[in-house]
C-alpha cells in the first residue's frame, strides 16, 4: 500500500478527519447540528471530487500507454 504522503486518497482522508474533529468539538461545547450537518457535507463534495480527479488520471494514464 502506498504511503499516506504520496496517496491520490489525500484530500478525501483530510475531509474525513476535519469532520470527526469538528463532530467531537461540537459535540464537546454543545450538540451543533447545523454545524455537524455541514462539515458532514464538505466532506462528501471533498470525496466526491477526490474520487472524480482518481478515476480522470487513472483513465488518462490508461489511455497514454494505450497510445504507446
């Protein structure tokens, strides 16, 4: 497996962490639904277009050494 520095997966795995960190806060100083429900939603977008830029190179690349 790849080392997390060198990972296409970075920028879904650090709006997964900023999500559990913001739930655990807000669930520290006061239950915060609105709060959590956003950073919930920044994190699918952020995962959604990780997985988009994954799967554009993945293609790309295939197609390169198709063409060679």
């Amino acid at each position: 497996m790849e080392k997390t520095e060198n990972s296409q997966w970075k920028l879904s795995m650090a709006g997964f962490t900023a999500f559990v960190l913001a739930t655990i806060f807000y669930l520290i100083t006061g239950p915060n639904v609105p709060g959590i429900l956003g950073f919930l939603t920044s994190a699918i977008v952020l995962f959604i277009l990780n997985a988009i830029y994954v799967l554009y190179t993945k293609r790309k690349s295939r197609d390169i050494k198709d063409q060679q």
